[in-house]
C-alpha cells in the first residue's frame, strides 16, 4: 500500500509493508533545512522502496555545480549547488548517505526545480534500520562558506569526502566561481 508522509517541505512516497516504522523529521535553523528519515522494521529485512520528492522555484538561479555526473537535463548526486550569477548560493541540497544520488531537474512548464532522491529501489540488503539526513540551504551566502559549512556537516556526518574526489574551486576576474572535481 502506497503512503506519502509529508512535512512543511519535502513529501516522502512509500511502499508501506507491515512492521516497518518511517519518521520524516524537518528543523530549520538559520535557513538550512535539515531533514532526517529514519525507518525501522520489527525483523531484518529488504527495506520497501522509498521517494523523497518536493519542488522549488526557480529564482535568481544561474550556475549551477554538483558532486557527480549530469545527463542532459537531469543531474544525479549526493550533492546539488544552484547559485546566482555572482556565485552567491540559492539552493544548495546535500545528503548524508552518498549512496542513493539525489536527481535535479528543472521544470521549465512550471518554472520550478523538481527533486527526488529514491531508496531501496534495487536493494538487496537486510536491514533492522536505516537513518539519513539532507541538508538544504536557502542562505545567501558565499560559495566558499557555503563549502566549508558543508565540508563541516560531513565531518559531523562521519563522512570523509576528501578520500572520495580531489576538488579545487577558483574565482576568475569577473567573480565567476568555479568548483573542479575530479573522481
């Protein structure tokens, strides 16, 4: 049977099996949205499917950097940074389990970015539980303390990203930023 748990911001779409407990917790402090999904099943098992899915507009949002790797108009990552043409940040969304890539695509119809991080979709674990977190931050804010706030919520995380990729970012004489990742 087919649920959807909502919040405030973000709607999660699920296949509900019996025994299996799914808490979606969102807090906001200081416009960074932290959204925390926890499922939990009574006997070790494979997880139902799951889809995060919400919708932002498409405001003031010119450039545009992910963590992964882009196909034509749809994006899949663990990270999505939108900023405007100054390289300020606009929306930028991170997820703690670099696992299941969240996929970005712009709605041009609606004029809206359309998000979805699907889970469980092909997996062949057993699991007692499961717990991730997003992070989306709406701050105006820089692109280099955007990053190293981000570099400082993986730590917390436990996730060591520096042994995933090699980054650099620059900005050029028109105040472009750019961010070079290689895997």
């Amino acid at each position: 049977m087919k649920e959807v748990i909502a919040t405030p911001y973000i709607n999660l779409e699920i296949n509900k099996e019996p025994g299996v407990h799914v808490v979606l917790d969102e807090t906001k402090k200081a416009g960074v949205y932290f959204i925390k999904l926890t499922v939990k099943s009574v006997k070790k098992r494979i997880l139902p499917k799951m889809a995060l899915k919400w919708s932002v507009p498409l405001l003031d949002i010119q450039l545009y950097k992910s963590l992964q790797t882009s196909k034509g108009d749809v994006s899949a990552s663990f990270v999505h940074c939108f900023m405007n043409k100054n390289g300020s940040n606009r929306y930028t969304i991170a997820c703690s389990d670099i696992r299941h890539p969240i996929l970005c695509a712009p709605n041009w119809k609606e004029m809206c970015l359309d998000v979805e991080m699907t889970l469980f979709s092909e997996s062949t674990w057993s699991l007692h539980s499961y717990e991730t977190e997003l992070r989306v931050d709406t701050r105006m804010v820089e692109t280099e303390e955007l990053f190293k706030d981000l570099a400082k919520w993986y730590e917390r995380k436990e996730i060591n990203l520096a042994s995933a990729f090699e980054h650099a970012t620059a900005i050029d004489e028109k105040g472009n930023v750019s961010l070079d990742i290689r895997w």
